[in-house]
C-alpha cells in the first residue's frame, strides 16, 4: 500500500468512503436526468445527491465530457481523488471490429491481442481507464443473445483467447475488467438473465478456467454477474467470490458488480433489504457497486452498528485507490483523455486496416459449390435487406458509427469499380412474413446470373437482453432465397448474426453462404476481399451451428452417454440417445470452415503409444494442399480420455496451428502431447491425470475422424 493510499484511508470519513466503493452511469451526474435513472429494475433510483464523492463513472460519452465531469468532480472533492471513468469497449471503441465470437472464430489470439490494443488506444484518448473487457463467459446456446460477446463453446480456445484481450488493453494502454464471473453464460433455455445451475465439477472444468486465465495475464478488475448460480445469487456466493476468486486464485484487484446487481439480491428472493445487500456484498470482497446505492445509504451504519468491520471496507477502498494510482490518475486526473488525439487515432488507415483484416480472418465459409472466389468481370448483382445496411457493427459498439461502416454494396462496388444491381427483396426483421417485394426484387435481378443474398439479423437482436427461442433465419428472406434460386440464379449467401442461426432451410437454395457474424466498420471491404478472391476465408467455427434451435445447447465435447446413437448407421434402435425428427450432428461443427483450395490429411503417427508421467509424445500428420490454389488449414488436435473416475467427453481441443501450402504441396504437421494437457478435475476432486487408454485425432474441424490411441502409464 503506497503512502498517499494509507493516508487517505486515514483520513476518510465512513461515508465518505462508502461513496468511493459506488459506480454511477454518467448521466445521474447531469441533473436534468438524475431522477430517471434507476439502479436496478426494481426501481431504486440513484440521483444527484448520491453521486456526489462516488469514486467511478460509467458508460460516458466522449473525452470532453470525461474532462468536464473529473474537473467539476475534484473541485468539489476533499480529498482530490479522481474519479476513475469505466466503458465497455468490447470490440473496439470508434473503428469496431467482428464481434468476439467472430474473433474467436479466426482462432488467432494474435489477431485479437491486436484489435484489444488498437481499440485501448482509442479509448484511451476517449477518456476510457477501464474496459469491461473481456467477456470469456462459455456458452452452448445459440439462443442467448450475449454469445456474440465471448469467444465461444471451448475452455481451451477462450482462455487463449482470453489472455490475448488482456494483453492487448494493457499494450494499449487502459485497464481492463474480466467478466461475466461466473457462468452467466449457462443461463437456462439461452434467456438471459435466467437461472445458472453448474455442478462444481462443470464449473472448474469448464466455466471457470477463462476467468482465471484472464486473471493470470493480469486483468485489473473481476465484474460479478447477475445470474442465480447453484441456488445463490452470485454477489452472495462467498465460496465464488473469496473461497475462489480471492483466496484460490489470489485475484487482489477490484471486483465490481455488474449494473444493479447487488440490489438484485432482493429480486432473487434471497435477501430482504437493501442494507442486507450492503452487508452481504462487502463481505464478499465486492470492492465497488455499479448502479445501485446500497454502500451509499447502509455501509457506515453497518458500520457504526458493527455488523461489518471497518477493516473490511478499508480493504475495498485500499483496492479502489490502488487502481486508480495504477491508472496514473493521482498524477494526471484525465489518464490519456485527449479529444484532439482521440479524432486523429480513430479510423485512421492503419486502424481500419486492422480492422478490415480482422472482418477477412473471422467471416466463416460454410459451403462453396464452386461458385466462390466469384472473377470480376462475371456479372452478379445484390439482394437482401443486409445489402446497403451499414449498421453492421454488431452489439456493443461502443462509439462506433453507422455512416463510417462500409456496407456489402460499397465495399463490392468500390472493389470492382463500377455500380452493382441491387434489389431489397423484404425487410430485415428477425419476424418479417412479409414478400411482397420479392417479385419486383426478381424482376430487377432478371437475367444476370449470380446473385449476392445479404441476409441475416440486425445488430440489436444479438447482445445484452436480446435472446431468441427461434433462431431460423427470417421467414421473408428464406422465401427471398428459395425464390432467387427457383428464378435460376446462383446464390450466394451472405449472412449476418451475432449467434449461429438454424441455416437449415435455406441451405439447399444456397451455391455458397458466407457467414459474416456482425463485421464491423471496414465489414463491406472485407467481403469483397473474400467473394472476389483477394483473400481466402480462414476462420473456423468456435460455436456449433444447430440444424434445429430443439437441438440446444448443443457443444462438440459433449459426453457419449450410455446409448449413443451410433451416426448414420441402422444398427440405432428407437431407445438411443436421439431425436425422432433430427439428427443429433450440429449442422456444422466445432472447428468447420471450408477455404478457396482443397486438403488431404492422413497418416497419422505417435512416436510412442506409451506416454509416461513427465514424457510426452510426437503426434504427427501429413497434411497435402490438393487444391489449385495456395491456401491456409487449421489443423486441430483432439483427444479422448476413454474411461476414467469422472466420464470425459468425446473429443477434447488440445491445440490448433495455422499451416499455409502452395498449391500441390504436403507437408508434416505436428503436435506435442505431454500428461499435462489430459489432466481434469477427476472424482476425488484433484486436478490431475489418469492411467488409461486415449484416442488422439488431427483433423480439419472437431468431426475428424482420423485417430490412434495411446495409453499413458503412471
Ligand atoms: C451491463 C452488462 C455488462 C456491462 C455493464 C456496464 O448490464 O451486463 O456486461 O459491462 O452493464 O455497461
């Protein structure tokens, strides 16, 4: 603890460091509104009067304002502690790039860790300290909106992923929030907000390590969610909270509740008051509460009653001040805070470069009937509601700008230099029935030959508050599909989604489908990149695509269960582990993406079938480019714990790794096995492995089946 935070601890009154511990949304510190705001959908308001001495501001808008606000703040202030301004860039802050589970999607931590900074260093002169970011929460269904924001369905990609985010932030300049902690991501049926319910065993296994992981790279904040964890509000989940966070993990820096979540406790039906809230909160190590006044209106009577030490809301202040001082703003009340600088950072060419790269590396290919890279004197036209939409940003777009994204058409025609058809065909809402454009849309699209459908879902139906039961793409732009290719047309899909989306129906129609995921600023250039060949499509899927939204959650490590259903043999009978009217198999798996060029891979070899404790083992594959183009594959490394005290599931990802081939050419791909990477939590609770045999796969996507087994002996 420095000096200036020991005596500032000193001297504080109690309510004046309860103030400190509280977080309120810029615009309680505009009075005109003050009274509007609530802190939590109960209704409690924060006004004017509690935001004075409180120590962080929320979701502000630009760098004058951050400026304004601290000055006005300080001037005000006893004791000349800066508030510290919080925002939750989560991919990116004025140049926006593919939303998360896009990027996860490229699997390239080291493309990530470069939007992070780029995005940091925007905001850093936007006047941003602290991202809320990253969001590493697991998910397996498709139907919750906020899987746009992680990384997607495996431990292992999210924690590489993870820590890429957090070292680009601190490259980058600003501090950095790790969240949701923990398991927000298992809401039931995908509805956000809904009840989580994890065995322990799940939860270290799988819904814990990427917050960790996180935590070790040395994010500065922890944010609490809001969900119902194993029957206990997570703010109320000691064990979660202290046993884990704090004493397990030795996280020491700040934990912030998310927006009006310690008051949520009451919704719950777990506590009764307010000041309950207060209570059980503080003693949780929940160092500053967001948007919601229960520190402001009961810690100093707790207090004064003795029912919380005066210790314990000093450790929180301690933290609270620690990182502040790491933020640099003792010394300097703005941070980085500069509007002049901010302009000239923001989609500058190199920033939108970034950006545009990011858009290539993270769009998915997921059929090609030869019909892709489309050349550029073939005349195709446009069609869809998505064509000339320019809010592709996705949810979360912080600062980002519709009219300085590039739409599909401008990114096309500024490609090919000359002006494309381009007819709507039908709305672009997630429940439009309507098509009584699609004539007309065929009428203009009459006698050219292929046809680029954009469809998809808005931005705002993925994100916070905004799950869906029915994740089918709209009625009115399956029949604008189905009609394109009964007029004769070759279809390319486009699409737009925050989450996978049941292709299904629409798949036959469709030569080729690009899935896109919400792109971003520079989204239209990067298309035109891949449907014109300039770049191959690389990305892979880091969530499974459901040929059904019936079928979720639905995940690649998922468990054999005692009657499997044996795929695509008549060996099933009816009392097996599967659906009478859909196959178990997502559409497309963990890990699928096709390129502009075609693999080979085989001849699989183990230096060893016998891994001994502290050895490892050279796992290896040929792998041919069979194609007439040079091209890039991303070869995956599974494996399978057979039989062990626990059940583990049927294929594991243990490593991934880019391999780029000319044309005709082959090359060794290989891996490294050691103990290390098949330990689990196991039934005795130990993290370690088992004696036993092991299927080992390489392969293009997580449905290889080429495999050996290997036994590993202790
Ligand atoms: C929201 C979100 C959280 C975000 C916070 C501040 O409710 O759950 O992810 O960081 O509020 O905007």
């Amino acid at each position: 603890m420095s000096e200036r935070v020991e005596k500032l601890i000193e001297k504080m009154t109690l309510e004046e460091k309860a103030r400190q511990l509280t977080q309120v949304n810029a615009v309680v510190i505009h009075a005109e509104i003050a009274a509007e705001v609530t802190g939590a959908q109960q209704g409690i308001e924060i006004c004017r009067e509690d935001a004075a001495g409180i120590g962080s501001v929320l979701n502000f808008d630009t760098a004058s304002e951050a400026i304004a606000i601290q000055d006005e703040y300080l001037n005000a202030s006893p004791h000349a502690i800066p508030l510290i301004f919080m925002q939750d860039v989560v991919h990116g802050y004025r140049t926006i790039f593919p939303i998360p589970l896009a990027i996860g999607c490229s699997f390239d931590p080291a493309l990530a860790e470069e939007c992070a900074k780029m995005s940091a260093v925007e905001a850093k002169y936007g006047g941003t300290h602290v991202t809320f970011s990253p969001m590493v929460d697991l998910v397996r269904d498709a139907r919750w909106g906020r899987v746009m924001e992680t990384t997607g369905e495996d431990v292992f990609l999210n924690c590489e992923m993870g820590r890429a985010f957090v070292r680009g932030y601190h490259e980058g300049g600003i501090l950095c929030c790790v969240k949701h902690f923990a398991a927000y991501g298992a809401a039931e049926a995908g509805r956000d907000y809904n009840t989580t319910d994890v065995s322990v065993r799940n939860l270290k296994e799988y819904y814990l390590p990427a917050y960790r992981a996180c935590v070790e790279e040395g994010a500065d904040l922890v944010m609490s969610s809001f969900n119902l964890l194993n029957g206990i509000p997570v703010n109320g989940h000691r064990e979660l909270l202290v046993d884990t966070l704090r004493d397990e993990w030795g996280f020491d820096g700040v934990l912030i509740s998310d927006y009006g979540a310690v008051t949520e406790m009451i919704v719950h039906g777990y506590l009764e008051s307010e000041k309950e809230c207060a209570e059980t909160a503080i003693r949780n190590g929940l160092d500053m509460e967001m948007m919601s006044p229960t520190y402001i209106r009961h810690l100093p009577e707790l207090v004064k009653e003795g029912k919380v030490s005066q210790k314990l809301v000093d450790e929180s202040l301690r933290r609270v001040l620690e990182m502040k001082e790491k933020a640099g703003l003792f010394e300097n009340r703005y941070g980085a805070a500069d509007p002049q600088k901010a302009e000239e950072v923001s989609l500058s060419p190199e920033h939108r470069a970034i950006a545009r790269r990011a858009a290539v590396r993270s769009a998915v290919l997921l059929k090609n009937e030869g019909v892709l890279p489309l050349s550029e004197d073939r005349e195709f036209a446009l069609a869809g509601p998505f064509a000339e939409e320019k809010y592709i940003l996705g949810n979360w777009a912080c600062r980002g700008r519709a009219e300085e994204a590039v739409s599909i058409k401008e990114g096309l025609e500024s490609a090919l230099g000359r002006n494309l058809v381009s007819a709507t065909g039908c709305g672009k809402g997630i429940s439009e029935t309507c098509v009584s454009d699609i004539p007309a849309g065929l009428a203009k699209l009459s006698g050219i030959n292929t046809v680029i459908a954009c469809i998809g879902e808005p931005s705002d139906n993925s994100g916070e508050g905004a799950s869906r039961a029915d994740i089918s793409i709209p009625p009115a732009q399956a029949a604008l599909v189905k009609a394109l290719k009964e007029a004769g047309h070759s279809v390319v899909a486009v699409i737009f989604g925050g989450r996978p989306q049941v292709l299904t129906e629409i798949e036959p129609y469709c030569d080729a489908i690009l899935y896109v995921w919400q792109p971003g600023t520079e989204g239209g250039n990067a298309v035109a990149d891949l449907l014109l060949g300039k770049e191959e499509p690389t990305a892979r899927l880091s969530m499974s695509f459901p040929r059904a939204v019936g079928q979720c959650p639905l995940y690649y490590n998922s468990f054999n269960t005692g009657r499997p259903r044996i795929p695509d043999t008549l060996k099933n009978s009816m009392y097996v582990s599967a659906y009478r009217d859909v196959c178990n198999a997502p559409l497309y798996p963990f890990g699928y993406g096709l390129g502009y060029t075609d693999w080979h891979i085989g001849g699989l070899r183990l230096s060893s079938d016998v891994l001994e404790a502290g050895g490892s083992i050279r796992v290896s594959a040929r792998l041919k480019n069979t194609g007439s183009r040079a091209g890039s594959a991303l070869v995956q490394l599974y494996i399978r714990d057979r039989f062990a005290s626990v059940v583990r599931p049927v294929k594991e990802l243990k490593g991934f790794c880019r391999v780029f081939l000319a044309a005709g050419t082959e090359e060794d791909v290989a891996f490294t096995l050691s103990e290390e990477m098949l330990r689990f939590y196991t039934a005795s609770g130990e993290y370690g492995s088992e004696a036993g045999k092991f299927d080992v796969w390489i392969g293009l996507d997580s449905s290889t089946d080429l495999s050996a087994e290997f036994t590993l002996v202790k």
